[in-house]
C-alpha cells in the first residue's frame, strides 16, 4: 500500500461541497482560523468571477419595509451581476447623467445617472432622452392628435411641443436610473 500523494479515487468528488462548484486548499494560521470562519459566516461578501471579470452582488431574501418596520429574513437568495440585472442589450446601451428637476415626479434628480437602451422600440408614454434641434433633454414622449409632445414630470416646467421641430431625434429609452441617497 502506497502513503502520500494523489491517490486515484481518493478525496470528495469535485462540486459535492455546500456550494457545488470546485474547492481549493488554503493554508491558514491557527490562531487566525476562527477570525476566517467568522468572516465567512457573518455575512456573504461581494463575489468577483475572475474568468469574466463580474461582480455579482448578494441580493437578500425577503423584502425591507419602507413603511411600517417588518420582519425579514437574512439570508442570501442569490448574488446578482448588476451588468446583466439592468442591461438587457449591452450593445445599444449606454449611460448619461441627468441634469436639472424637470423630471423629479418619475424618479429622475439631479445627476443621476439614467441607463438608456437605443434598441427598444419607443412607445407613447415611455421615458426617452431625446435631441430637439440639437438640445438634449429627458421627457415622456406622448403622440396624441398628430403631435408629438415631451412632458415633463414636475408642474413647474411646459411640455415640449416638437409637432414642428425640423430636427428630433430620440436616443433611447430609458429603462433604469441610478440614484445616489446621499
């Protein structure tokens, strides 16, 4: 009998663990052994898959209540790639920065960051970032009696009527903001 060294058969099989995907062997001081554990176990960190370069971010189960404080569960219901979660065509996709208040009433303030997809097809009601003879603004579109109207989302500013305009070209939709609380 042989001692030492690869043996065949010997050892669990790859992905068995808890996680189902292959482990690999690290060295770790004694002392420092629960200090790892406990980093492990206290709340699930930010995983980077190197192969590809994304971040996937955990998203807990249950939901936090915005009125009324509810109980929730706490624990990792998956890890989300925020490329993929707010991206759905990463090649007419692009991002640009809001400026101004007139589009306060739809969540969109002041240097947020508006995630626009030129591939979606534009329909009325839709928020879109579009150039009026060559101005760039942020509106919902609205077709109605042969007019073609941005509105804005804040009473203290007109709707844009571009019925007339020579020169209207809409960018894209937008699909989904970034908004700093701070």
């Amino acid at each position: 009998m042989s001692r030492g060294g690869k043996r065949e058969g010997a050892g669990r099989p790859k992905g068995q663990g808890i996680f189902g995907e292959p482990t690999k062997v690290m060295r770790i001081p004694c002392s420092r052994v629960q200090d790892v554990i406990l980093l492990i176990n206290s709340s699930p960190l930010t995983q980077v898959n190197s192969a590809n370069d994304e971040v996937l971010i955990p998203l807990y189960g249950g939901k936090v209540a915005a009125g009324e404080a509810a109980p929730t569960e706490d624990h990792v219901e998956e890890h989300l790639n925020l490329n993929s979660h707010l991206i759905k065509n990463p090649s007419s996709t692009f991002m640009v920065r809001a400026t101004g208040d007139s589009m306060i009433n739809a969540g969109i303030f002041q240097d947020d960051i508006m995630i626009v997809d030129r591939d979606l097809p534009v329909t009325n009601g839709n928020i879109v970032v579009a150039a009026i003879d060559g101005d760039l603004t942020v509106k919902r579109l609205q077709r109605k009696d042969n007019k073609l109207l941005f509105l804005p989302e804040n009473d203290n500013y007109s709707p844009i009527d571009a019925t007339q305009s020579e020169n209207v070209v809409i960018w894209g939709t937008v699909t989904n903001v970034i908004h700093s609380v701070n």
